[in-house]
C-alpha cells in the first residue's frame, strides 16, 4: 500500500482565491472579459417551449441594436417609433433628475440619492411593455419606471426632501419610493426580499385565478443571500408568473461582481439549478430589454412559470451619494463600458430610421431640464430636508391595517406631551 504522505509530498500549499476586478484606480481600463457577441445572433425559442430545451441561452447575450443602431435578429420588438420616443423621454427624463437632485444633495437638501445612470434602459423599457396592474418589486436605481408612466416630478421630489407633502409621511429613506397606483411595490433598502416578494405576489394572483404577473429586481452582489435562493426555489417549484432580473452592472456598492461568482458563470446561468429559462441580455439595449421582457410575459401569462433575466449593465455612476468610486475602479473605466450608453443607442436607432434628430433632442433636453426645475421649485417652496417634515404623529399611521393598541397609547402620550409643552410655551 503507498504511503500517503509520500504521495502527497509534491502537491503545492493551499492558496485562496480572493477575486480582482480587471483594474483598480491609476490602472488601465480592461474589458477584455467582456464578450459582446453579435447582434441578432442568438435564437428566441417559443415561449412555450420547455426549459430543458433552452439550456444554452444563459450563456449568450441577447442583442438587438448594433454597433450602427440598427435593429437586428429575432429578439427585435418591432416597436413603432411613438413607443420608442416615448422610452427615450422616460430615459432622459431620469437622467435629468437625478443630476439636479444629486446636486440638491451637495446642496444640503436632501439627506441621501441614488443614481440610475447607465441603467435606465431596463426599467423604461419593463414599464412600458408590461400590463397596467403587473406589480414591479424594484430596487433603487428603477426611477425610469415611474417617469415612463408619468409620475408627478414634484411629488417625487417632496418624498426625496422628506417635507411635509411626502406621500410617504417620512417612514422612507428618499429614493425608497412606493407608488402604489403606479404598480410600483415599495422600495426595501433590503434588496433580496424583492424577489421573495415578487414570488410571494405571483403566487397569489394564480392562486386566486388572476391574469397579472409580478416583475422583482436584485443586484448582482444579492445572489449570494439566501433569500435569493429560496425565491428561486419557491418561483421553480410552484411555476410562479414572475419575471425575476438581476441587474449585473458589475459593483455591489464597492465590491466586485466577482464576489458574487461573475467570474465562473453567467448569473443567467443560475436558472437552470431552478428548473426555469435564463437569458442574458444587453441592459444597455432598449429593444433587447423589451423584447426579452415581452417573452418572459408571455410565458408567465401562460401558465408557464418564471424567468430569470440578467441584464448585463453597468452602473456609471458612484453606488449612492455615499460612495466615491474612484476609490475603487479607474476614474474613467465608465466611459469604456463596450456596451455604450443607452440613451445614446436608442437615441441612435431612432435617427437612423429617420424619426428623430440631433437638434430635436437638444431640445427635449432642455424642455425636461425645465421640467424638473419647475417641480424641485413647487416642492422646495413646501419644503427641504429639516425645514419641513410630516406631522410627527404619522409615524403611527399605516404600521399596521388598523392601528394596535399600544401604538394607539404612544401616540395619545405624545399629543398629551405636545399639548403640555405648547400650554408652556
């Protein structure tokens, strides 16, 4: 029999892997492990067709404008150009916001903010293909949605200043924004419970018979929670009409996608331990967006369960107004992504086909900034962070369906407590 320590005599020590992203600060920029594919190249199967049948998607990306913004290949929605200057208005629209109330927050306004930029494509193009009355499960950077669906700016800006018009009476952080007519679920700061949620809420529309299916958005970084993989396994298992979206836009915070296992795999590519179809799609890509949208609907509303989509984006800006990016990556590692700025393809597209111009745009453009203006003025004018708030008694309203008891005490004490230092003054 050998001896086992002899055999094992010439192994090398055991290392760690710890994994890298391509460049850090003062570093060249490297996409180099970014394989773009080619537009129109990969095949869209019948909705119907059976997971097991569609095993090779996760591992392709899903293209439909090319490097010259035209439309190409199966995914393409056809869309009429109405449809498609109404998702650029929605694009541009956030783009303008969140600048002017990034700079509402160097300016001492708000207390917290969040860009979308680069990602506004996925919810613009989600909010516009799906049915009023599917309930959207989204994280923080899903603004695209509501401005899609014209929601009013200046009630926006008085839930991001946290005055006294909030609709949310301040029991939200800003840009934690529910909208409930809107079909928008509210924000969690928490985000792997969006996908439990957007499981839980499919799962009751077919259980009572109903014809609306749920959309729920994670990062990248929230697949490596566990309440990720019990969605999944809950949404495969019961055949939820859900469609579940990793928006992969490389940084989780600060750390990178490469902690979330980027580097192995493709998170599209999870699916298939769950029994359910995954794509991988251009995130920067408005048509791939909608048409890959439009087919997991489709499959949801026929019975045919869930589908996990990974959009493969990424995110131009800091994590928040908290975060410092250069601290992380090369200063100008965004303006390098190979997949291009969304609003500039769709932009593009919709030139080539002879529907929109350079000077149009200029344009809408300053017609939205004005826009925007206009309503940060009307709720500025109501009030910013710490010049107004909510009466302080809401902080007991909508806790629970109706009030509990002891919430009904506290807040008796605290009128009576008012009442007592308003007697003094």
């Amino acid at each position: 029999m050998p001896d086992s320590n002899l055999s094992k005599s010439n192994l090398p020590p055991l290392s760690l892997y710890i994994p890298e992203p391509p460049a850090r600060p003062g570093e060249e920029v490297s996409f180099a492990h970014v394989d773009r594919g080619e537009p129109g190249a990969v095949r869209r199967p019948d909705s119907a067709e059976t997971e097991k049948e569609m095993r090779d998607l996760p591992y392709k990306l899903i293209r439909v404008l090319d490097d010259d913004g035209n439309a190409v290949g199966p995914w393409n929605p056809m869309l009429g150009a109405d449809t498609l200057i109404k998702g650029l208005r929605a694009m541009m629209l956030s783009r303008v916001f969140d600048d002017r109330l990034f700079r509402a927050h160097r300016q001492g306004k708000t207390s917290f903010y969040m860009k979308s930029t680069g990602e506004e494509a996925i919810s613009a193009a989600q909010s516009l293909a799906l049915d009023k009355g599917d309930m959207f499960f989204p994280t923080y950077r899903a603004l695209a949605w509501l401005h899609a669906r014209n929601y009013p700016l200046t009630t926006l800006c008085n839930q991001i200043f946290s005055n006294a018009e909030d609709p949310l009476a301040g029991k939200q952080l800003p840009i934690l924004m529910s909208a409930r007519d809107y079909d928008f679920y509210s924000i969690s700061g928490n985000l792997g419970v969006r996908f439990a949620h957007a499981v839980g809420w499919g799962m009751a529309s077919a259980y009572k018979g109903g014809r609306k299916i749920s959309l729920g958005y994670v990062g990248d970084g929230t697949t490596a929670d566990g309440d990720f993989h019990e969605a999944m396994t809950f949404a495969g298992v019961f055949k939820a009409p859900t469609i579940l979206c990793i928006t992969n836009n490389q940084w989780a915070i600060s750390s990178f996608a490469g902690f979330a296992q980027a580097e192995q795999t493709p998170f599209a590519a999870k699916a298939l331990a769950y029994g359910m179809p995954g794509l991988k799609v251009d995130g920067n890509d408005f048509l791939a967006v909608w048409g890959a949208t439009q087919w997991a609907a489709e499959r949801a509303r026929t019975n045919n369960g869930p589908t996990l989509i990974e959009f493969y984006t990424y995110r131009a800006e800091g994590h928040s107004t908290s975060d410092d990016p250069t601290k992380y990556r090369p200063k100008d590692e965004a303006s390098k992504w190979p997949l291009g700025d969304p609003v500039e393809r769709l932009k593009d597209h919709l030139i080539g086909l002879g529907e929109w111009d350079e000077e149009r745009h200029a344009a809408l453009v300053e017609e939205l900034k004005e826009k925007v203006r206009v309503a940060v003025k009307e709720a500025e004018k109501i009030g910013t962070l710490g010049q107004s708030k909510p009466p302080i008694d809401e902080m007991f309203e909508d806790v629970f369906e109706e009030m509990d008891w002891r919430l009904k005490e506290q807040k008796r004490e605290l009128l009576h407590r008012r009442g007592l230092e308003g007697k003094k003054g």
